[in-house]
C-alpha cells in the first residue's frame, strides 16, 4: 500500500462525504436514501435585508484543489488571492482594484497580514512575501511541503504549517528558515492545516494528531500541549482527528475543534484545558455574544456559553451542506454551503432569519467581517461584500 498516496486521495473522498455529494447512491438499483446527502432547503421568513455592495472577480478562486484560501484585510483594504496565482489589493468600501498581480506560482494558502507584507503559501511548497503596497514578490522561501494555510508573522518571524506535518519559522525579512518543529502525522487524515495563531511571541497551532500545542516564536520550543482528541476505534479511518479549521483566540481563551474529536476552551497562560465538547469539524470555531460558533461535519451549527456550561442553541436545518465556519456580522453569524448559499443565524436564538445565494460553486473559505458587512470568497473566484441589516 502506497501510504502517502492514500493520505492525499481519502481526504477528499472524506470532503466529498461531508458536502453531501454522493459518488455511490444511485449505482444500485436497491440503494437506500443516503443518509448523509445534504437537507434540501426550505423557505423562511427573511427578517434581514442582504444588500451586495460590490462583487470582484479574483482568478480561478480555489481552483481544483479543495482549498479554502481566505481574504485578509487591513485598514480600508482588502487581499485576496486565487489558485491560479491571481493577487488582488481591493478598496474595501468601493470594491475598486488598487493593485493585482499574476504570480508564476499556483497557489494553496492565504492571504497572512502583517502592517504591509503580505504571505502566501504555495501547492509546490514555497511561502511568498509580498508588499502589500503594490504586489511586489520580495522573497520566496522553498519548505518540503504543500503550505495549505496563510502564514503568519508578527514582524520578526513568519510562520507556515505544511500539510506534511511540519511548523516553520522563517527570518521576516530574509525568507531563512530558523526553526522547524515536526509532528507525529497519522496515516490518514483530512486534507488540510488550521492557521496558526501567533501573538505576543507564542504560535498556537493544531496538528492531525490530535494536539493543539504552544511553541516559541523564536527558537519553536514547545511551551505546552494539550489533547484536543484521542484517536480511538480499529480502522484509520475512526482514528482520524485533526484539528484542521480555524482556531479562535480570545482573551486568554483559545478555542480549538477537531475531527471526530472535541470543541476545547484552553487558558493560553497555563496549556490548560478549561472545558470540552463532543464535536466533530473541520471548518473551525468563532466566537461573538458571549458565545463559541462551531459548525459539526453532520450540518448541525452550535453555539456554545464560552463559559462552559453547555449549549445555548444549536441549528440542525443545514445537515449536510459542508458548512464553513461560522462568522459572526453585525448581530448575527452566517455560514456558507457547498451550493454557494450564505445563511444568516439569529445570534439569540440560532433561526435562520436570511438567506442568499453567491456562488454556484459552492465557498467553503472563512469569510471575514467588520460591523454590519460581509465579506464572502466564493469557490469560483468571485469575491462578493454584503450589507446585512434588520428588516424592522
């Protein structure tokens, strides 16, 4: 058995499942209703106003790679990148193209951010810097892996998570490799890394093994780690755990979901494991009113007391439609599916108050926030920012 290949072709099958499209049903003439094809979605009474701003073509968006390369933004701008090596520099209240460039080189994560260097991560396994001010490549920095998440930096080192298992820190202004911290990589898992967090000298990053763990961002010593999942059954398949989506670090609250694992709240100062939730989900948590916003790999959204003490709503309306991670705007949290659809969730009381769809091929990237106004990437490459309002 060819180990590697198998780790690059279940985890799509894996994101195939979890979007509800079936390559099975239907072959056989005795086929039962799959229990896993998405809910057909129903009406609802729209009690919000969706308004589109603008919409921006950016390259070929994910491409063919499952990838889920997000927008960041600073100031009045907004960055975008696409698959195919398009970079775009948007105005963020006009929609206006500032600056764009063609890269020679295929993309697979984005965009990191820090004051006016932008970081991109390659399929080949580079990490790009470039000026944020107009495109300009500045150094380009070869690792062993696919880099599937934006890098991050804090202005000394830039961090990048390869799909091989590996964390990196690179010189910010050079591009050298300083350190490099190596993890355990079980024999499948889901194709994908969440994005580190780096702040105040530490990286925070979730691994497919399992673990959330602490390091240095200086030397890439460890500091802590903490068992976000255990892997457990017989098969590889059961035993598959990664903490692939986006984490949430609020306060001195990092919060973390996995893969058949568990939603975990950890105090940072301590790599203490303050509270913990059955959860299974690749997309990542949020957090906004009090709440933790994560969305199960069954389509069931859930916001959780950031306290601890259980559930305040959950939302089960959406099963199946591989859902992203929940983004709160204004004073709700939308999600979006497979089918391209953005759905809009009371932040009270989780009832779907608003629904639009923006891009037939589906967006699975997060998407981005500030007030009242929605920032969505959908798959194809359209880059689209709403105004979501109340109808009262």
């Amino acid at each position: 058995m060819n180990i590697p290949s198998l780790r690059l072709v279940f985890p799509l099958v894996l994101v195939l499942g979890a979007t509800g499209c079936s390559t099975i049903s239907g072959w056989f003439e005795d086929d039962e209703e799959d229990p896993k094809a998405p809910v057909e979605l129903t009406e609802i009474e729209e009690q919000v106003r969706i308004d589109k701003l603008w919409s921006v073509s950016v390259g070929d968006g994910q491409g063919s790679g499952l990838y889920k390369i997000r927008p960041a933004m600073r100031g009045d701008t907004l960055y975008a990148a696409a698959a195919d090596g398009s970079v775009r520099a948007i105005n963020r209240e006009s929609g206006k193209v500032l600056w764009k460039e063609e890269l020679d080189t295929p993309l697979s994560g984005g965009v990191g951010l820090y004051e006016n260097a932008l970081f991109l991560g390659s399929g080949e396994g580079a990490v790009l810097k470039l000026d944020a001010g107009n495109g300009e490549l500045l150094w380009s920095r070869q690792l062993q892996g696919e880099v599937l998440a934006a890098p991050q930096s804090d202005g000394t080192v830039v961090v990048a998570q390869t799909y091989d298992g590996k964390l990196q820190g690179l010189d910010f202004t050079s591009g050298e490799i300083l350190w490099t911290y190596d993890s355990d990589v079980p024999v499948l898992t889901v194709r994908g890394t969440g994005t580190p967090i780096l702040r105040d000298g530490v990286v925070y990053a979730g691994f497919a093994n399992g673990r959330v763990m602490a390091l240095d961002a200086g030397s890439g010593d460890v500091v802590w780690e903490v068992r976000a999942a255990i892997a457990q059954g017989r098969s590889e398949i059961d035993r598959i755990v990664d903490v692939d989506g986006s984490m949430e670090l609020t306060g001195s609250e990092l919060y973390a979901a996995s893969y058949q694992g568990r939603l975990v709240a950890i105090d940072v100062r301590e790599g203490r494991k303050l509270w913990q939730q059955d959860v299974s989900s690749f997309s990542g948590v949020a957090t906004g009113f009090g709440n933790v916003y994560v969305a199960d790999e069954d389509g069931t959204v859930y916001a959780y007391l950031r306290t601890g003490a259980g559930i305040r709503w959950s939302q089960g309306a959406l099963g199946y439609r591989g859902l992203s991670r929940p983004t709160p705007v204004s004073s709700y949290v939308a999600v979006a599916d497979f089918e391209g659809y953005v759905h809009i969730l009371s932040q009270v009381d989780g009832e779907i108050v608003g629904r639009v769809k923006v891009d037939g091929d589906g967006a699975r990237a997060d998407m981005l926030s500030d007030g009242n106004t929605l920032y969505v990437f959908g798959n194809s490459g359209k880059l689209v920012a709403y105004e979501v309002t109340s109808r009262d």
